[in-house]
C-alpha cells in the first residue's frame, strides 16, 4: 500500500478515534466469549489490567462528553438495578458487600461504555460492524471444535463445557444459550452496519443457531420472522419469501421421495432439527438429564419458604455460585433458566412486580418515540428478543450479553446514534450528511 494511502487511512482516525476502537474492542472481547477464556489462560492480572484500560477509557469520554446525560435514558434501568444490587446485599444471609459492589460497578461501566457508543451514528456504526465480525470468529470456532473436539481441551477454550462431555459447540461462548442471545443481538444491530459486513454477519449468525441447536433462539427467530412477514414487510417481498418457501419445499418433497427417504428419518438424522423440535426435552431426560422443567420444578419448591425479601443476591446462581462466599447446598446446582424467577428469588415478589413496572414502562416509551415505523418495529423485535429469552436464562441481568442487550433496549429510542431517524425521515431514503463514517 502506498505510503499516501496509509497515511490517509490513519488519518481519518485520531487518537480520540483509536480510543473509541480500543473500547469497542474491549466490548466484543466481552460479548463474544474471547475476555472469559482469557481470564481463565492469563489470571486476575489480566482481568485487571483490562478493567483498568476500560475504566480509562472511559474516564477519558466522561471528561470529554456529557456521558450523564446520555445516560439519561438509562436512568430507570440503572436506578433498578443499584435498588436490586442493595437490597439483595441486605437479604442475603451472607456478607454478600464485596460481590454486590464488583455488581454495580461492572454493569455501571458496561452501562456508560453503550451511552458512549450510541452518542454518534459512526460510534453506533463502528460497533454494529464490530459485532458481526464476533459472529464470524465464533463461527470459525464453532467448525474447528465440530472437525477437531480435541481442541476443546486446549487451555484456550476453558471455558466450553468440557467437563459435561457436550457434544454441543458454542464457539468462545461455550453455551449454546449465550451463543443464540448474542448472535440474534447481533442480526438486530446489523441493521446499522455497513452492508457488506451486515450480510456477512447475517450469514454467519443463521450457520452459528443452526450448528448450536438451539432451540430458544431458533424459535425466537422463526417467530420474529413470522410477525415481519405477517404484519411489517411489503406485499412483494411477501409473495418473493412465499415463493421461495414453495420451491424450497417442493424441492424438498421431491428429493425425498427419489431417495426414498422417509420425513420422520430424515429430521431424526439430522442433530439439529431433532433437537429444536423436540420441545420437551424428551432426549436431556433420556439421558439421566436435568431438563429445563425439572430444574424449574426443583427451584419452584424454595418458593413456599421463601422469605418475602427474597433469599438474597445471587440466589439464582445455584448451589454452587462463586460469588457467594459460603456455598448453599440447600439450592439446586442448576440456576432456573429463568431471569423472572431468579429475581423474585433474590429480592422477593417486590422486585419481581417493580422489575416487570420498568419493562412496562419501556416498552410504553419505546411506542411514544418519534421513531419513523420500521426502526420502532424493529426495536420491538429487539425487546421481544430479550424479554423472551429472559424465560430461558437467568443471567440475562448479571452477565455481559445482557447488560449490553438492557442498555441498547432503553437507550436507542431517543439516542443521538438513532437522531436520523425521528420525525418521519428515514435515512435509508433521505440520507443525512451527518450519518457519514469519517470523524467522531
């Protein structure tokens, strides 16, 4: 590359630019699996070193910026969950001050670091573009566990279920439930990245639900695609996936009658359709499993002796949560699956019906916002995205894919990132000199 055309490059980012590179960074290393597993290969020294970089960073954008007010948005999630973190410190049996305290500042962070990408539509772009290029790393990883599993017991990948001998690869996620929340965020904020890279990532993301079986994701995405046909796309693009459905099954009806293949043998052959069809887990049973209903049924029995306050903050971890400094034996191993039920066991039925308020309250001014239809849709996409899943992982508000997927939730309705798209004008036909990439 000729020297002027490197300079040019670098030219278009500052140091201010290449700080907001090193955050966004920071932010896929969290989402995408890659920070846990070097945690576990380097130590704490590590993990401190980062957090020290992060916590700089941003430093840097609250003295620059006026990052509170970007916050604002924000402001009823935050209050929520400081009001959670205190009062499932006083619930708890055990001192639970140091954990509460590491809680708080972690997802405070977490929190002002996605006020700082949705402060501008290129700081919004240049993540969305990040997050695909996660899916594509994690895909990567994904097929070289599938071709190679000996690789899994590489220090490098620790954090994978090594221990339960899964036959289920999740890339550096290593849990099929983190890898379909976090690659169906990313098919969301796709829609704010460059074109090449959005597709990249779409197919990328369709591959990694479909090699991870899982089932709360590729339901969650049939049925996202089934209200978009139903009620948002046009009546072209309607009869083009119809068509498509038709020539794709007809196809399919005839190749397995040549082959003389029947349908039932044939979903049962294949790993992944067997598995996202089976909604009663009748396999994970089979097989001496604690399925997603009997480690409810298990959990819903603490219920009756629970104290109105809740047994306090990360109760919902299990048995065998390393955040509590003396283990709880009295609790299943297995957490619920359920964020709703994990909170009313930490803070009681108060929290519960105040956290189901806030919800509430979101989505109220997620309709009131001057979004032009499609963003606005597609931002309910999003909540349903979360909210669904929250039924189904009850770490979605003390893990790094929730905090960021929560904050992107209250934020985005009225987030400079999305300015452009309020009062009826939608970039997409009306572009906006100040949607443009170079600068920050």
């Amino acid at each position: 590359m000729p020297a002027a055309s490197a300079a040019s490059i670098l030219g278009r980012f500052d140091r201010w630019d290449l700080r907001y590179l090193v955050l966004v960074l920071i932010l896929c290393l969290m989402l995408g699996g890659v920070f846990q597993s070097l945690v576990v290969i380097y130590g704490a020294a590590f993990d401190t070193t980062v957090w020290l970089v992060f916590l700089g960073l941003l430093a840097t954008f609250w003295v620059e910026m006026p990052v509170h007010r970007l916050l604002r948005p924000a402001g009823p999630l935050v209050i929520w969950v400081f009001l959670y973190i205190c009062w499932g410190v006083m619930a708890s049996p055990y001192s639970m001050f140091a954990p509460g305290y590491r809680y708080a500042i972690i997802f405070f962070s977490v929190t002002s670091a996605m006020a700082v990408v949705t402060s501008r539509p290129q700081r919004l772009r240049v993540f969305c573009n990040a997050a695909q290029w996660i899916l594509v790393l994690n895909l990567a990883v994904t097929l070289l566990l599938i071709n190679s599993p000996e690789y899994q017991r590489n220090p490098f990948f620790m954090k994978l279920n090594v221990d339960t001998q899964s036959d289920r690869f999740a890339g550096m996620w290593g849990n099929a439930n983190v890898a379909g929340l976090v690659t169906l965020m990313a098919l969301f904020v796709s829609r704010w990245a460059s074109r090449l890279q959005a597709w990249i990532g779409v197919l990328c993301g369709l591959l990694i639900i479909y090699l991870t079986e899982s089932r709360t994701a590729t339901w969650i995405l049939v049925t996202v695609a089934i209200i978009y046909l139903a009620f948002v796309a046009s009546r072209r693009f309607r009869l083009n996936a119809l068509v498509a459905v038709l020539v794709l099954g007809l196809g399919g009806i005839y190749a397995l009658q040549t082959t003389g293949t029947d349908l039932g043998a044939w979903i049962a052959s294949d790993q992944t359709l067997a598995r996202v069809l089976d909604v009663t887990e009748s396999k994970t049973t089979a097989e001496g499993g604690g399925s997603r209903v009997n480690v409810l049924k298990d959990w819903l029995g603490k219920v009756p002796a629970e104290p109105w306050y809740g047994y306090g903050l990360y109760t919902f971890n299990g048995g065998e949560a390393v955040e509590v400094p003396v283990q709880r034996p009295e609790f299943p191993i297995i957490g619920p699956h359920n964020l709703y039920l994990g909170i009313f066991l930490d803070v009681g039925i108060v929290g519960l019906l105040s956290f189901l308020g806030l919800i509430v309250y979101q989505l109220n001014v997620i309709r009131r916002s001057p979004l032009v239809p499609s963003t606005r849709n597609a931002l309910f996409a999003f909540c349903l995205i979360l909210l669904v899943f929250s039924n189904f992982n009850h770490n979605m508000l003390s893990d790094y894919s929730g905090w960021i997927g929560y904050a992107l939730m209250f934020m985005l309705p009225y987030s400079p990132a999305l300015a452009s798209f309020r009062n009826g004008r939608d970039p997409a036909q009306t572009p906006d000199p100040a949607d443009g990439l170079p600068g920050t």
